[in-house]
C-alpha cells in the first residue's frame, strides 16, 4: 500500500520535471533569433565605437612618432600605448565570441542546405538560415576591422623598436668635440649651476627652519623609529645569523652565505625605511618644496645604494674573518676591492644625482657632458685598479693576480671606457662604464650562485644545512639518499642561476622582454628537422614521463613480486622470471610513450628502424642474439636462479638472469658472466632442474689379502647409516676392479639435495678409515714420486786396462794442446819489436 | 621525498600547460589557419593528426570555413570535419 503511494509520487515529480525542462529547453525560435539579432545589432555599434576611438588614437600616436624621433623615453611611451591599444583592440574582438559560438551552434542544429533536387526547407527556417548568416557577415566584418588596426598597431610598435635601436646607436655613436665643451665657458656654468642649486637648497633650508621645523624634527624622529624597529628587531630575530661566530674553523658554505645576506639585508633595509619614512613625512607634512622633492628623492637612493654596496662588499670579502669569506681573497686584497668597488658605486652615484640636478634645473648640455667625461674616466681608472690587485696567494706565500683572462678583460673593458671617453665618445664610455658595473654585479651574483650550488652538492654539503637538517629530522632519509638530493637541488640550482641571470643581463644589455620571451617561445617551440619537431620543453616532457613510467614499473613489479607472487607461493624462478618481463615490457613502454610524448612521431621513428634493422642485424649480430636467448630463457627456463649448472667449463649457482648474459658464481665464489646464446646453444648441465636428487660416488681401495667381505660390509654399514642417504634409490656398492695397488670398491649412493654432497662425503669417509683402522683393514696407497738416488761408480776390476785408457787419454790432451800452440803463433803475425 | 616528486611534476605540468594557445587537426587532410599575430599574418598548415602551437599573447585567426576569431592565447582549436570549435 504504502509502496503504491511512493511510486505515484514519484511519477508525479518526474512528470513534472519534465514539464519544466520542456518550458525551459524550447523557448519560441523566432523569438529567440529576433533577441539575439538585437542584442549582436547592439553589440556590433557598441564595438565599432570602441574600435572607431582605439583608431583614432593610433591615428593620434602615428603622427606623434616622428616627433618623438630623438627621444627614447617618448618612442617607449608610444610603444607601451600601442601594445596597450592593440590589447584593447583584440579584447574588444574577443567580446564577440559567445555570439559568434551562439550563431554557429544555432546553425549547426538547422543542419546543411538541402542540395538541388532534394525538397527545399521550411521556409521559417530558411529566414532564419539567412539572418543569422548576415549577423555572421556583420561580426566579421568588425572582426576584420579590429584584425587590420591591430596589424597597423603593431606594425607602428615594429617601427618604433626599429627608431628605438637607430636612436640607440647613433648616441652611443655620437661623438663630442672635447675641446668645445671643456672650454672656459663651462667653468662658468658649473659656477652658476652650483649657485643655482646652493639658492634653492638653501632658500628650501631657510624655510623649512622658519616655518616648518617641528615638523621636520617631528618626521625625522618618527622615521628613525621606523628605521629603529627594522633594525633592532632584525638584529633581534636574525641575531645569531647577522654575527659570524669567529670561533669557527670552516663554516658551510651556506652559513656564510646567509650571513652576508642578513648582514647586508638588516642595516640597507633600516637605512631604506629610514629614507622612505623621513621622504614620506616629509611629503605629507609640506615641507619639501618645488624641485627639492627630487632632489631629496634621487639623493636619498644614491647614498643607500651607496651603503648597500659598501656593506655587501664587506660581507662578501670580510677581510677581518677569513673563515667568513664568501669569495676567498687576501684580506689586503680584499680592503682594497672593498674601497674601489665603494669609490665606484660613490661615483655613479654622484653622476646620478648630478643627472638629477641637471635635468631639473635644464643645466646646459657641456655641463652633461662634462659630468659624463668624469664620471666615465673615473670607473676607466678604477676597473684598471680592479685589475691591478692581487688577491690570491700561491702555495710560495707570493701575491697572485686574477688569473689572465679575468686581468685581461678588466684591463680591456677599463682602457675602452677611457679611450673612448678621451675620444670624445662619452655617452659610449658612460653607458659602458654602467653596463659594465651592473653587469659586473649581476655576474658576482651568479658566481656567488654557482659556489653555493657546488657546496650544496659537495658530499655531506646538503645535509648540513638548515633545510637538510630539517628533512633528515622530519624524515628518515638516509645520508646517501640525502647527499643525492643535495646534488639534485645543486644541478637545479645551476640552471635555475643560469635561467634567471642571463635574461637579466640580456635585459641589461637592452634587449626587450617581449624578444626574450619570443625567444624562450621558441626555444620552447622547438627546431623542425624535416617532419620531426625537437623542443626542449617536448624532450623534458618525454624524459619526465619516461621517468614516471619507469618508476611506476618499479612500483608495479614490486607489488607483483612482494605482494602478489610472494603470498601466491609462486616457485621463485617463475616469479623471477615474470618481474623481469613485466621490468623489460614496462621500460620499453615507458620509452615508447616517452618518446611520443616528446614530439618524435612513432611512425617516423618505425620508418628508421626499419632502414637500421638490417645493419643492427650484422653490426649488433651478437648482442641481439643474446638479447633473444634471454627472452626465450625466461621463457623457458631451462634453468632459474640458484640452480647449480653446468656450461663447459663453468660450473656453479645461477645468481641472475638478465636479457644478454647470466651471472654464474662458481664454488670458488669466482662470478662468470656467460652469454645467454651459450646458454641457448650449448649443452647445459643442470643438477637441480626438477629436483635436487643426485648421486655421488666414493671410491675405496682396500690391500690385497684383506677380508674382502668384511670391508664390503664395512662399506654397506657405513652407507647405509648415514642419514641423509636415500634408501631408495638404494646405496649400492661395487667390487670394481683388481687394481695395481689395491683391490678398488665404488661406494654409489643418493642424496635427496645434492647441494649436500660435500659434506656427507666426508662423514663416510671418515667413517670408513675409522672402521677399516678397527678391523685391521689396510687402505695401501701407491707410491706416485720415484725418487732416483744418485749411485757412485762402481770400482774397475781390471787395472790394466784402466791405466792404458788413462795413458791414451793424456797423450790425445797433449796433442791437442800444441796444436792449438801452433796455430796461434801463426795467426799473430811478425813481431812488432 | 615522494611528494616532492609528485608535487615538482604536478608543478611542471602546470607551467607546462596554458602556455600559448594550440590547434588540433583530427581531419585526414591538412587544413589551414591563417594567424594574424604581432605585424605578420601567416598561413600555418596543420598536417592530419597534429598538434600545433601558436599565438603565445593573443592573435587573430582565420578558420577553414572562413571566420574570423579572436584568440587571447589559452584556447584550444579543434579542427574536426573542416570545421573549427575553440574550446
């Protein structure tokens, strides 16, 4: 009852849902059409509006290049407002996009015109066909506007780049008459230059202690505290890293490192906010006054710039600790960098603020130039200086200098700035003096960098640092694990450095970021080399999923093995077997997706197989035949690990069977490495392939005249009593032969593991001598060495003779001596006296 | 150790996606897409079956049937039948 109730209920709310869907999906078409044509009627003028006013303002920017031909900052504008126009332009083409997916899905449901012959459609839906086709005609002709502003768009931003570089080179291409700007006329704009500047400082002075001195003491005091906090709670939270601790020997690397940052980082910073705060205060207040502000502003940069470089430099050579060095020069040496590079950073700063000055007061261009000259002739003469230190120290104790290529190049680059300077070339030596010193800087950093990352990767080095501490404390990683993922995050490291810097320096160098990222795009992209495209990001995706797929194979064949095969009882050969065909299927799987997924199309890549599979066949003849015996040994295992073969020669446990040879360990623990074909190809002795049963022999001589029976059941006791002997088969002795030396029995039993063979052997052996000693048996051994005694001659028995020989033989002695006498003094000659 | 793998891949893909915009040719002939991007229009042939790359910051382009599209540089054309759908 209650059941009927339910499913009327249900029917009920179904019917309903329906009904509403129906209300929902189907709404009236010539309806729906006539909305959408106004809403796109609407859309359309709304979008040409913009498109119209974004041309008017290209229009605009077009007429205003040409005038701002001679200046940079002006071309930079009006390509950043022309990128920002063409964005604008393609935003308002992109608002077009659901009504164009709209039309099409609408078009799509109205199915293709009927062809000729077949009966025309409805003529409701033809109206329809045809409005939407024109709205869709509409839309692209708007599109096709805003396509073509945009190409003019871009084309003028083409143009201002091309204006940009022409404008670059011909100022650093520019040449001043030295002997026209050093005139006399520049020490008297220099004169009222600096009076100029010394009226309004001073005039701002006098005001500001007049009339706004409490507020101005009330600014400073409240950025000092600011800069106060910094600073002593810097010092209070990276207290123990700001001070290196002089009591130890060889700090990390890494401690080191995080000491210059923190010492370098904690005074600038309080130096930062103590100039943001007082500019700030300052600001709100009142107190700063026409070009003061500036003034003030590019004054304030200048110094903690200044500051910044002077105490990084400290950290960074410490002459005082030498254990704190992070780059390891004489603490001389290192004094001497620290001044220059401090010189240095005084001067560009000086020459910057002196910029400033000059441009806000309009400052005539001699005074520009001189300023340049100086400023460029300085840095010259520092770089020289640079060069000329020597901060190493051979093993003699004698000074260094930099090695050459480094002295040579700083020598170079100095002599350049100077040269062109005195040349007359001065914004050429300027901007190279100040590529110079920030590329420098860059180029320190990366190095300073790459040290780190090496001692990240030297042995032990990850391990000691803090985040290394901190995994080895949060995890149980081993130490080996450990230094392995120090040498991944140093290899990381590397690249990430190199990643990071070389576009900075590009940058510097005055390249754009939208060339670097075209570049990076199409490094990414790839290289086309006939219809295979090669890009990194392709390659490293292959080689990430090849990495995937090789340890998820792992993981597969572990679980297979431990899990699967292991609670399966699965005989341990077979199971070696099968993970080693899952390991290879799995590889070459991972492989195959892995090089799909880089790019290489597998077709193309068959095609080349195909072509090398014959030379492979010759040149690789030995290999792939061993390659195809493993597989056809893990299938048929004729043999499995810990088997006990026999190959030729070799004999001993099977240790592994890889895919071209297989690892034999003989008794003597020797490892042989056999090639599978031999495996294949040749006879193979296996002594445990369906089970271990096998029979030894002992041989046993006893001496003639023994109690024959007696020892033949001596030797069936023994035998028979031992027991790891089988019964059956039984033991069997034989009466084998009559020796020379003995009559000789075979004692033949079996052994249910013939692993075990050693050791019962000598059990009956022993037996057998202890029993044969009881009853008086005896073993005889044969005598192998014959040992040849030397015998004297024998006395002669007939005197006579003896001495008749004996007078023979003295008279043919004496005969052969004066024959020999003779000959001799022929041969001499006449004598010389 | 695992999870930093996992996230490390996790993270790589990620940059590795939405990186320009791409065009897939499920057809069984070459079709055609003419890109208008920075001062240039190209034609860019997309052979049966491939994947393309293009348009790493917004472009226009023009579709086999002829339409006209405006690309920001994240979409994914699919060519099927000759006809074109952004996805």
């Amino acid at each position: 009852m209650q059941d009927g109730r339910h499913i009327m209920v249900l029917r009920l709310l179904r019917l309903l849902a329906v009904l509403a869907l129906a209300a929902f999906a189907s709404p009236p078409n010539s309806g729906a059409a006539q909305e959408v044509g106004q809403s796109i009627a609407g859309m359309i003028a709304e979008q040409q509006k913009v498109l119209q006013a974004l041309s008017s303002k290209t229009d605009a920017l077009e007429k205003k290049i040409p005038a701002d031909a001679d200046e940079d900052s002006g071309l930079l504008d009006d390509r950043l407002q022309l990128e920002a126009l063409s964005s604008q332009a393609l935003q308002s083409a992109l608002a077009f996009r659901p009504k164009v997916a709209e039309i099409n899905r609408r078009l799509e449901e109205l199915g293709p015109v009927p062809a000729e012959g077949k009966p025309p459609e409805p003529a409701i839906v033809a109206t329809e066909r045809k409005t939407l086709e024109a709205q869709k005609a509409q839309i692209n002709a708007v599109l096709s506007v805003a396509e073509t502003l945009s190409l003019r768009m871009n084309s003028l931003i083409d143009k201002t780049t091309a204006m940009r570089s022409e404008l670059f080179r011909k100022v650093l291409t520019h040449r001043f008459e030295l002997t026209t700007a050093f005139s006399e006329k520049i020490g008297v704009d220099a004169r009222t230059e600096f009076s100029r500047f010394y009226d309004a400082v001073s005039s701002w002075l006098m005001f500001a202690v007049k009339f706004k001195l409490q507020a101005m003491l009330m600014a400073t005091l409240l950025a000092l505290a600011a800069a106060a906090i910094l600073f002593f709670g810097g010092r209070r939270l990276f207290g123990h890293m700001l001070y290196p601790d002089k009591s130890v020997e060889d700090p990390p690397y890494l401690a080191r490192l995080s000491v210059t940052f923190w010492t370098t980082l904690v005074p600038t910073a309080s130096l930062a906010a103590f100039f943001a705060a007082a500019y700030y205060f300052f600001d709100r207040s009142n107190v700063l006054r026409g070009d003061i502000g500036v003034f003030l502003q590019g004054f304030m940069i200048v110094v903690a710039t200044i500051f910044c470089v002077n105490r990084l430099a400290n950290a960074a050579l410490s002459p005082r600790l030498p254990n704190w060095r992070l780059i390891p020069v004489e603490p001389h040496a290192g004094r001497w960098l620290i001044r220059l590079a401090t010189a240095m950073a005084v001067i560009i700063g000086i020459h910057i603020f002196l910029g400033v000055v000059n441009e806000q007061m309009g400052s005539p261009l001699s005074l520009t130039i001189a300023r340049s000259f100086v400023a460029a002739i300085a840095v010259g003469i520092i770089l020289l200086l640079m060069g000329l230190v020597k901060p190493f120290r051979t093993r003699t104790g004698i000074r260094r200098p930099w090695p050459t290529w480094l002295r040579s190049t700083i020598f170079a680059l100095g002599g350049f700035i100077i040269v062109a300077a005195l040349l007359g070339y001065v914004r050429l030596a300027m901007f190279a003096s100040i590529q110079v010193v920030v590329t420098g800087t860059i180029l320190l950093m990366a190095y300073i960098g790459f040290l780190s990352a090496r001692a990240l990767g030297a042995e032990g080095g990850f391990g000691a640092s803090a985040s290394g501490r901190w995994l080895a404390a949060r995890t149980n990683v081993e130490d080996i694990t450990l230094d392995q993922l120090g040498l991944a995050v140093s290899v990381a490291l590397n690249i990430l450095i190199v990643v990071l810097f070389l576009p900075l320096i590009l940058l510097m160098w005055g390249f754009h970021p939208g060339d670097l990222q075209s570049w990076a795009y199409g490094m990414a992209q790839g290289v086309t080399i006939g219809s295979v495209t090669i890009s990194i990001t392709g390659v490293l995706s292959g080689i990430l999923v090849f990495v995937i797929g090789y340890f998820v194979t792992r993981w597969f064949q572990g679980w297979l093995d431990g899990s699967v095969m292991a609670r399966g009882r699965v005989d341990a050969g077979v199971r070696n077997s099968i993970r080693l065909a899952v390991g290879y299927a799995g590889v070459a799987i991972a492989a195959l997706i892995g090089i799909s997924a880089a790019g290489i199309n597998l077709s193309s890549l068959a095609l080349v197989a195909g072509a090398l599979s014959l030379g492979i066949g010759f040149g690789l003849q030995n290999v792939v035949s061993n390659f195809v015996s493993g597989l056809i040994l893990l299938a048929e295992r004729p043999f499995k690990v810990g088997d006990w073969i026999v190959a030729g020669a070799v004999s001993g446990t099977v240790k592994k069977i890889s895919v071209r040879a297989t690892e034999i360990e003989t008794f003597q623990r020797q490892t042989v490495i056999l090639p599978n074909s031999i495996l294949i190809n040749d006879a193979v002795g296996n002594w445990t392939h369906r089970n271990k049963l096998g029979r030894v022999e002992i041989r046993v001589g006893v001496a003639y005249g023994s109690d024959v029976k007696r020892a033949y059941e001596l030797l069936s006791d023994i035998v028979r009593g031992h027991p790891m002997v089988l019964k059956n088969p039984e033991p069997f002795i034989q009466f084998i032969n009559f020796g020379p030396a003995a009559l000789e029995f075979e004692i033949r039993y079996f052994l249910a593991d013939i692993l075990n063979g050693g050791a019962v052997q000598n059990d009956i052996r022993f037996a057998i001598i202890d029993a044969f000693a009881k009853e008086g048996i005896e073993i005889p051994s044969t005598v192998q060495a014959v040992v040849s005694a030397r015998k004297p001659a024998p006395w002669p028995t007939d005197d006579d003779k003896v001495e008749a020989e004996f007078a023979a033989r003295a008279e043919a002695r004496e005969k052969a001596k004066e024959q020999a006498g003779k000959r001799r003094r022929k041969l001499r000659g006449p004598d010389p006296l | 150790m695992w999870k930093i793998l996992v996230a490390a891949v996790a993270l790589l893909s990620a940059v590795n996606a939405g990186f320009a915009a791409s065009a897939i040719n499920k057809d069984s002939e070459p079709r055609t897409l003419v890109v208008t991007q920075g001062s240039s229009k190209t034609d860019l042939q997309i052979n049966p079956g491939e994947t393309v790359q293009f348009c790493p910051k917004g472009c226009f382009v023009t579709l086999p049937n002829g339409d006209l599209e405006a690309l920001n540089g994240s979409e994914t054309i699919e060519i099927s039948g000759g006809v074109a759908r952004i996805k």
